[in-house]
C-alpha cells in the first residue's frame, strides 16, 4: 500500500496531465515569445503536411552552424522557463518535418514543467523548426519561399481595377513583412518603376490586342542600386512567387484602356490559372517558364472527352487517351499519395523498354510486379538493402543511370548519408528518378498529342505570361495558349517527391 505522501504525489500528477494546455495555445505560447526574444516577424505557421512531428514553432533563429542552437538555448530559457541542464537537443536537418528548414528536435532529460505550464517527462520532446533558407552555397535568404505570393500577402479577396489600388495593399503587407529596409525598398520601389514607366505605357489599347499579338519579349528598366545587397535567393523567390503580381502591374502599364481590372484565383496557386484580368485567365510563370500542375489540364481534357465535346482521332490519339487521359484518373491504389499512384501506372503502361528503365530496375531488384510495386514494399526493400551501404549505392546508381536522372558522386554520398533521417520521404531516392523517366518518355510519345487537346482544352482568352527578374531588368514575354506548345514536366524532388503530380510546361 502507497504513503499518504505518494497518493498525494499521484493525485497532483493526474490534476496536472488533466490541465494540461492544447496543441493551439502550446504553439501560440512559443510563437508570441519569438516575436519578442527576436524582434523579428521571420515566422511562418506551424506544417501539418507531414502529420503530428511535433513541431510547435517554425521560426527563424539564424544560420545552422551553430548560432541557432544556441539562440534557440537562450529562447527556450528566457521564454519557456526551461534550463538547458534538462534537455538535448538533436539536429534533424532537412527532410523529416520541412522539405526546406533544419528541424531541431528538444528532448527532454527529466521531469519539466515550463512557463506556459506544460508539463514533461523524461524522453517527451517537441520540435522548433528554423526557418533559415540555405541555397547550394550556404547563402541566407532574406525573402523566403512564398512569403510573396497574393495568398500570403492577402490579396486575393478583392478586384484592383488600378495599378493605385493595386498598390495600395501591396504596401503595407509588404511592410508588415518586416524585412531590412533595403529589402522592403526592393519590392515596393521596383514595383513603383515597372508600373510609372512610360516607354511601355498604353503600348496596347486592350488585354485581346495584347493577348492576340505576335510572342514577344517587353522589358521594363529597374534601378541597379535597389539590387545592391539583395541575395540571389531572394531575388529567386521574388521572381517566383511576386512575378504574378508583377505581371498585373505590367497590364496596367501596357494597357490603355482597362476595364474590370485585375482579381487572383479564390483557391489553390497550383491551378492553371494565376490571376484574371479584363475577364481573361492568365497562368505568370516565372523565369523561363512555369510548369503547372499536370492534373487541372488532364482531368479538363477527361471531362470534356466524356461530354464528346474532345474526341480522339487516328491511332495515335487513341493510344494518348488510352495510355495517358484514362490512367491518370484512375490510377490503382499503391500509396497514400495519388502522384505515387499516378506515376507507377503511367510507367507501368507506357515504359516498354524494361532492359534500359530505372521503373522496370526497380521491379526487377524488387521482384514486385507493377500491381506490387506499392510504397510500403519498396520502403521496405530500401530498408533492408541500406544495410549494405555499398550495394545501396550501387542499386541507386543503376536506377538513376537507367531512369536517365542527372546526379553526380557528392548527391549519391548524400542521400545515401541522409536516407534514415529523411522520414516519409525515402522513397523519394527512387520515386524523383521515376518521375524524370516517365515525363520523359511520355513527351517521346504525345508531345504533339498532348499539345493539340491542351489547346483544346484551355481556355482561348487564356495568355501565358513569363516574368523573368533579373539585375536592372524585368522582363515579360507573353505567348497565348492557342499557339503554345506543351510537354509533361517533373515536379516535386527528392527530399520532397509528393510535392506536385507531374506538371505540363508550356514551351515558348
């Protein structure tokens, strides 16, 4: 029978995990903290993209050489109350919660209760994400990936029938982004250049003369001193995800008469559609062209194939619907992802050369026919052939080499080195290589078929737009969708491989 002593010490432990704060006032309690001990309004929302990891902050706390542990030391002291006696911190780097960010994981060591008064025991740990972007080179970007975007900046709710009005909720979104002032003066002044510029303005009465003209390139001069300090990555995610919001100030400079004006898509940026302007769809890929999602184009071609609005004609097109239109949306289940599914079918149907393919390597080293190769298998396999790290780099070789993936000895030693650490995303050290041979072969099959009902099946008013951002330059080239043609494109990566289904690129 227990003491009064340890009854009373039972009855307070339960009255405490009874107490104890949710999962929402646990992150809001650690991300108000950063935005004290930092200053700083580096910080993005917590991911659930990959499941329950832990994570409770995703926020930057500096480069990954040592600065952030220790910053990350101090904020766990001065804000949770936690001494740093009681836990360890284990680095998870990139992969297992962000596809993007070092992860951090927290451990505990013995028995805590923090500030907020959560309380923990030995072996509870939480997660701290470093939201610190690192190019190929080390470098540091200042403007992260998609922190420019209309959703993020929360403009799509309305319509801008002006360049003013346009402007004039760019500027305090932009503002409130809390960037270094040169940052901020690159955005907004920039902007500010590109649509006050008067060689290119009322170069076109309306968006169907435009829209209707011959491909062309339109350059607008940006001062050189605004670049100065700005990193490449930076400069990058501009380009990439500010570009469609370029491309509208670059409408209402070139345009002469505008009517309704300039609205975003309420939904998803991974749609076909980037913005609408006058009443026209327009898709603004940035640098050198854009690949969107390969899916909203299929499924339309599907659709209005079974309305026998798009009927094939000839041989040939009734192999592309057949062998590509029919097993894109009714792939057979291997995964819980449907890009998974998607491309193993598609490579099943269409790869014939199983001597010379990565896919038919796969089965082969595997013995899972196409109905077999399902994630969980080749996980599996992966696991147990990663026990000979020389025979895993040897089967890696060979499927790359096979699926015609371009990598060199330092990736190999890489992801060979990071493959236990990459979570759900091993399968992507085989996945990614599959997906560059399936797009691959399918542009040797139906680029003309693929071309002709992607036409078909866009809309006639629709206008691709290709923003390219370069020092003292932005540059617009515009090509509409009637004369454009098209070819499937890889998406996703290695340490991300369910990113995106395959795209469709629109060549200029």
């Amino acid at each position: 029978m227990g003491t009064i002593g340890d009854i009373r010490t039972r009855f307070e432990m339960a009255m405490n995990e009874a107490k104890q704060p949710s999962k929402k006032s646990i992150q809001s309690f650690w991300l108000e903290g950063f935005k004290g001990f930092m200053k700083s309004k580096d910080f993005a929302g917590v991911s659930s993209r990959k499941g329950d990891t832990g994570e409770v902050l995703r926020a930057s706390f500096g480069s990954n050489d040592g600065n952030a542990e220790s910053k990350i030391t101090e904020f766990l002291k001065e804000v949770g109350g936690l001494d740093k006696k009681s836990y360890e911190i284990e680095s998870m780097g990139i992969g297992p919660v962000s596809s993007e960010y070092f992860a951090y994981k927290i451990i505990l060591k013995k028995p805590s209760v923090d500030k907020l008064g959560k309380t923990y025991k030995k072996g509870d740990f939480f997660v701290i994400t470093n939201r610190y972007k690192v190019g190929k080179d080390g470098e540091h970007s200042v403007i992260g990936r998609k922190d420019l975007t209309p959703d993020n900046l929360k403009i799509t709710k309305a319509e801008y029938k002006s360049a003013a009005a346009l402007i004039s909720v760019i500027k305090p979104a932009i503002e409130a982004r809390g960037y270094p002032e040169n940052y901020t003066n690159f955005i907004l002044k920039s902007t500010k250049e590109l649509f006050d510029n008067t060689t290119n303005k009322g170069k076109f009465t309306t968006f169907e003369k435009y829209s209707t003209a011959p491909i062309q390139s339109i350059e607008y001069p940006i001062s050189k001193d605004l670049f100065e300090g700005i990193d490449q990555l930076s400069i990058n995610n501009f380009q990439n995800d500010y570009g469609e919001i370029l491309g509208g100030f670059a409408l209402f400079n070139l345009l002469s008469d505008v009517n309704t004006g300039m609205s975003f898509p309420k939904s998803s940026n991974e749609k076909l559609v980037d913005f609408y302007f006058d009443g026209y769809s327009v898709s603004s890929k940035a640098g050198g062209g854009g690949t969107p999602t390969g899916d909203t184009i299929i499924r339309k071609i599907h659709a209005l194939n079974k309305q026998t609005i798009v009927l094939p004609e000839g041989t040939s097109e009734m192999d592309f619907f057949s062998n590509v239109i029919e097993p894109w949306v009714d792939a057979p289940k291997l995964s819980g992802s449907g890009t998974y599914d998607n491309i193993m079918n598609l490579s099943s149907i269409n790869i014939k050369d199983q001597a010379n393919s990565g896919y038919w390597y796969l089965s082969q080293q595997t013995g899972l026919g196409p109905k077999q190769l399902d994630q969980k298998s080749v996980v599996a396999y992966l696991d147990e052939l990663y026990k000979d790290e020389v025979k895993f780099k040897e089967f890696l070789t060979e499927l790359w080499n096979k699926a015609g993936m371009k990598w060199d000895k330092k990736m190999l030693d890489a992801y060979t080195a990071g493959y236990p650490k990459m979570g759900r995303n091993q399968i992507g050290i085989v996945f990614y290589a599959i997906h560059v041979e399936i797009a691959n072969k399918l542009n040797d099959l139906y680029s003309k078929e693929l071309t002709k009902f992607s036409q078909m099946a866009t809309d006639v008013k629709q206008l691709y737009l290709d923003v390219l951002v370069k020092k003292n330059i932005f540059k617009f080239k515009a090509v509409p969708f009637k004369t454009a043609s098209f070819k499937f494109s890889q998406k996703g990566s290695i340490p991300n491989p369910f990113n995106s289904n395959m795209g469709i690129k629109i060549q200029k």
